[in-house]
C-alpha cells in the first residue's frame, strides 16, 4: 500500500505547507480523495469563526470503518491490525488480522442494533485497554452511533455526569479491568452511575477479570452472549461527511467537563494523513501508541488513523512499570515494535529506575519515537534519544489537542529536523499565530504569545455537545475570527514553535488536561472545607502538580483530613485529579471584588517567593505572608 500523500523529504514538506496555505481546499481534496467515499463532496469547505461554523467536504458520504476496515481485505486481509498485549506477560497475547477484526466489528454492531441502538444514538464505552473496546468503537461507526469512550480511571460521578450531558442511553463495559497490580471493578462504577440516572436502556457487559458482578434482568447483557447469537455481515451505515462521529469529553476552565464533537469525514481524513506524515510509516511496521483510548490520543492514533492507512497496531492493557520497569522494553524486543509514540511522564518515570532495564532488551527494531500529551524536557528528550533510540531513531515531538482531532505541530520523523523541547513546525493545513494581550499577530521570530489558529483543518473541534455557544466562548471569543489554543508559546529564530504551557485554569498533569475549577468543586464538597483555590506547579515525574490551598474549619489531625479530602476527590472526579499537595490556610488572598489572585498561589507553589507583585490590592495583604510560611 503506498500513500500518495506521503511527504518525502524537506522539499517536499515545504512545498505541501506552501500549498496547503495557498489553495486549502484544493490540497485537501487532493487528500481526502484518496479514501473511499459513498458520494463525493459537493464543496471542500464551507467555515466562519464567529458562529463557529465549520464543515468539510460538504454533501459528501461514506463510512469510516469501511476506509479502516473493508477497503484493506482483499490486499492486506491476513495481516495483523491489532497486536493486543495483556497487563500480565504470563498471559497469551492476541493478533487479530483485518478480516478477523472486520467480522468482529460487525458482528458487534449487530449486537448493537440488535439491542436497540440506532443511527444518531449514543453509546458510553467504559473499558480497559482490551481488543474488545476497539471493536466497540468501531461497531458503533459502522452504524453511525455516536460513541462516548470513558477512561477507566474516571468515578461513578464522572460518568453520570457525562451520561446525563450526552443523554446517553447505551453502555458498553467490562466486569473489570486490569492495570498494572490492580484489578479496577468496572462494572460496580458502573452500576453507582447509574444509580444517579435513569435514561439507560442496556448495559452490554464483557468478561474480563470473573470479578463478580450485579446482573440487572433486561438491562444488562453479557458480551460473549449477545456475540453468539449476531451474525458477521453488517452493511455500513452511510454518513454524511459532518455527521458527528464521537463525543470526548475534556476539562476546562469551569467545573463541568465539555463535551468535544468530531465528525465522520474531516476527522478521518487529517488523523490518517497526520499519521502517515508523522510517523513516515511504512506498511506492515508495528505502531505501538501507549495511550488509553479514553484519550484523544488513543483514538486517533491507535484506531482511527493507523487503520485507515492499514497499519499494525500494538495495544497494550497494561502500565510500563508492571510487573516490572522493563515491561515497554520487553513489548518491544517481543513484538518488534517499529515506531514507540508515549508521554514525557512515562519516560520520565522509566528514567527513575536507571538504564538496566533498557539495556537488557533487544531495542534494534525500533525506528522512530515520539512523545505526546504535554512539552517533553531535555534531559527526558536526550535520555529517550541515547537509551532507547541509541541514537538512530527520530523523536517526534507533538503537540495537539483533545479539540484539534490530530497532531498540529511537529517534526515529521526523518524528514525535517527535530529540536529537543521545540514540537518545531506546523503540519501542512495548519496556520498558527502567536497573538499579544490585545488581540494583534505577532511578527517575526524569536517572540512569546498565545498560540491561536487562524484557518480551520479537517479534524477541528465542530461543537460541545448540546452547548454550541460553550464552543464559541471557550475557543473563539478571546480572539476574534482565530482558534485560541489555551497555550502560551515561544517561536525561536528558525521558526520553530515549543509550547510553554496553558495560560487558563486547566492543568496538564501527566498529559492529561484537569480543570482547576473542577477540583475545587470536588474538594468543596467535602464536609468542614469552607473554600479552596487550586493551582499547578512544576512535578519531576508529571510536568505539573496540583496544589491546593484549603481554608478547612476543623483541622486537628491534618494528615487525617488531607487523606479525607483525597478520597472525596477521587470519589468526585477519579484518581487522576487527586491533589499531590494540600496546604491549610486561614484565609485566600483576594481582591476587593472577591476574585482569588492565583498569580500569587502559583507564585508560592512553585517556590518564587520574591515578586508577588502589587499585594496592596487585596482585602488582606497579611494573608500572602501566612500562607507563604505554611507552604509544604
């Protein structure tokens, strides 16, 4: 299989980013025609910023698991497309070829159809990192369900939450997971959601760990049940090309998660070409993505965009420091991975425990790296290139994001050059700008602003589910007819671009985005917390802490109330959002209006206890000293 879309060399790269700013809509059907559509578009692009309205490919139709599924049978039917590795390496691995995971696709979305779920309808998908939860993903494109996957991580609160806001009447889940030395009781969260709804028909269930679970009669449904009785053909349902094709949901500023929409053909044709391009990827080289596909990354780049281009995907349960640090490595040398694509926190967290693990595995297959969810350091960066790549393998360094669909800045592997920390330069399709406070372009090189957008790309964020005018005010309104990302950055004097980090209230921890509003919601719900101010600071493993500073009217035992307000949080949220440090104060610093000025809690978290700026503002300048000599 060959990809005419391929870029080649640095020539070419710029030639393509050259065009695709000249004639967008001419390079982009140029793209999108080498995929399989039902009817052709009628129009490339229809878009403004204000509303926001953006449509791709107008008029056009077709099916996205036909260009991930059935387009690949007759050439490449017995090859592997997804290689599955269980948490515990005793355990058999399993492949499941194109045509094996073809009929296992349809066979699902039978079952699915078969249960009541129709074009349009939503399906909540809580699974681990197991075949079956691609297979779901799938069944629920081939039938034009929209699907809503849940990380694992996530509390039975999370998942009401996200339940209620898609109106979600259909659940795919598993009895249990496994992850890493813990057993996560899945369907027992489940089961507490949904004691908070009552708008779910059916719950379909998978049996993973025999962890015992509550059978409720003509809700739920076990899986292997359900599969026996469905038959293996399953005709695509025809979509159009703006038909949504998922919900995610992210973090943002306020407390409640947003709701992101992708459609069915923009999306699919910027997360393939944004996977073949970066990754250079050569047919039947072993992908291996190490992201849940609760996240965007684990959507785009282990279902979506490889199996479109007709790759081998790795797909892995487990965590990489179980049952021991050596468990990538030994993926790697087993499987003969080709291309490692992880999170800056895994390699820092691999880097704790020294080189031996590395150095005792067989790494010779590998030909590219690269590193996803938040800035990869240096000394991270440096430690990847010598240890793991010895040295031959390019490190791709990308940033996108949860509503950009696909990668947006990075260096192609091999073809333009990399620079450590620097995500480099923009994919072709992909305009950025860097914008001052007053809203103005910045020109030239070597500057710092916001990074914004100024024209849209196949993959971009269509809507927040059931909130359009919540889309509109999170990512248009700061700037005027741009995409605001969030994110602050830094464009050197070659134009490369590194990304210095969000300049809202969202925290990037681990590379997963958590609102700071949202903690402080859960930590307020906490009996005897009066009020809490949450904010992110420099983590050697995680790129950023959280450090929450509480105001709590009964702290005799603290260590007893720090662990309390942790399990509210991760009761409330999930694990993932629990704060790494909890401050007691008497008081917050605010203005006179009322407004917490977390310049100066994030100054004091951080350690910076020198400039706090004009103090003589605030309500009560004397709070700023009390809490800079309770810092933990």
């Amino acid at each position: 299989m060959s990809y005419p879309y391929k870029i080649g060399s640095k020539e070419a790269y710029q030639a393509a980013w050259k065009r695709s700013v000249e004639d967008p809509e001419g390079f982009w059907a140029d793209v999108a025609g080498n995929f399989d559509w039902k009817k052709r578009w009628d129009k490339v692009l229809d878009w403004n910023f204000t509303e926001p309205n953006v449509k791709w490919f107008v008029g056009g139709k077709l099916n996205v698991t036909e260009n991930c599924l059935d387009r690949h049978l007759v050439e490449r039917g017995d090859e592997a497309a997804i290689i599955w590795e269980p948490n515990n390496p005793k355990e058999q691995y399993r492949t499941l070829s194109y045509t094996e995971l073809h009929a296992e696709v349809c066979r699902f979305a039978n079952v699915l159809k078969n249960n009541g779920v129709r074009k349009g309808d939503r399906v909540c998908i809580y699974m681990g990192m197991v075949p079956e939860l691609a297979i779901a993903v799938l069944a629920c494109a081939r039938i034009g369900a929209i699907h809503s996957v849940i990380f694992g991580g996530f509390s039975a609160k999370s998942i009401a939450d996200r339940l209620v806001d898609a109106q979600a009447e259909y659940i795919v889940t598993a009895d249990g997971a496994y992850r890493g030395a813990k057993d996560i009781p899945l369907k027992s969260v489940i089961d507490d959601a949904l004691d908070q709804v009552d708008i779910v028909k059916k719950v379909i269930v998978l049996l993973r760990t025999k962890t015992p679970v509550s059978m409720i009669k003509n809700r739920d449904v076990w899986w292997a049940d359900e599969m026996a009785r469905a038959d293996a053909a399953c005709p695509a349902e025809v979509m159009d090309a703006e038909d949504p094709l998922f919900i995610l949901y992210t973090s943002g500023s306020t407390g409640k998660p947003k709701g992101v929409v992708h459609s069915s053909g923009g999306y699919m044709v910027y997360a393939a070409y944004s996977f073949v391009n970066v990754f250079q990827y050569e047919p039947a080289q072993i992908h291996f993505c190490t992201a849940d596909i609760g996240w965007i990354t684990g959507h785009s780049y282990i279902v979506y965009g490889p199996l479109c281009a007709g790759a081998t995907v790795m797909m892995f349960e487990g965590i990489p420091t179980w049952p021991d640090a050596g468990r990538f490595w030994d993926i790697v040398d087993k499987h003969k991975v080709n291309i490692l694509y992880t999170a800056p926190t895994a390699i820092r967290s691999l880097m704790a425990y020294g080189t031996e693990w590395v150095d005792k595995h067989d790494l010779s297959s590998l030909r590219i790296l690269g590193s996803v969810g938040e800035p990869i350091n240096e000394e991270a960066w440096h430690w990847f290139d010598k240890h793991v790549g010895k040295g031959k393998c390019p490190i791709v360094d990308t940033w996108w994001q949860t509503e950009t669909g696909g990668i947006m800045i990075s260096n192609l592997a091999g073809v333009t050059p990399a620079k450590p920390s620097f995500a480099t330069l923009p994919l072709p399709g992909v305009q950025p700008v860097l914008m001052d406070e007053k809203g103005n372009e910045i020109e030239g090189n070597d500057v710092s602003g916001n990074l914004c957008i100024k024209f849209p790309w196949p993959s971009i964020i269509r809507t927040t589910y059931g909130d359009h005018e919540r889309c509109r005010a999170n990512y248009f309104a700061a700037y005027p007819n741009y995409y605001f990302t969030g994110d602050g950055c830094y464009m050197d004097v070659d134009g490369n671009y590194r990304i210095t980090g969000r300049v809202d209230d969202v925290l990037n921890v681990s590379g997963h985005r958590i609102g700071t509003a949202e903690v402080e919601n859960a930590i307020n719900m906490h009996e005897g917390v009066v009020e809490s101010a949450v904010v992110g600071y420099p983590h050697d493993l995680k790129g950023q802490g959280i450090y929450a500073y509480v105001i709590h009217d009964n702290t005799h035992d603290e260590e007893l109330t720090r662990q309390d307000i942790l399990q509210t949080v991760a009761r409330i949220i999930g694990p993932i959002a629990k704060p790494d440090k909890i401050q007691f104060v008497k008081g917050l610093p605010k203005t006179r209006s009322g407004k917490i000025m977390r310049r100066i809690l994030r100054k004091i978290a951080e350690g910076d206890m020198s400039n706090m700026g004009d103090t003589t503002t605030l309500l009560d300048p004397q709070v700023v000293d009390d809490i800079k000599e309770g810092k933990l």
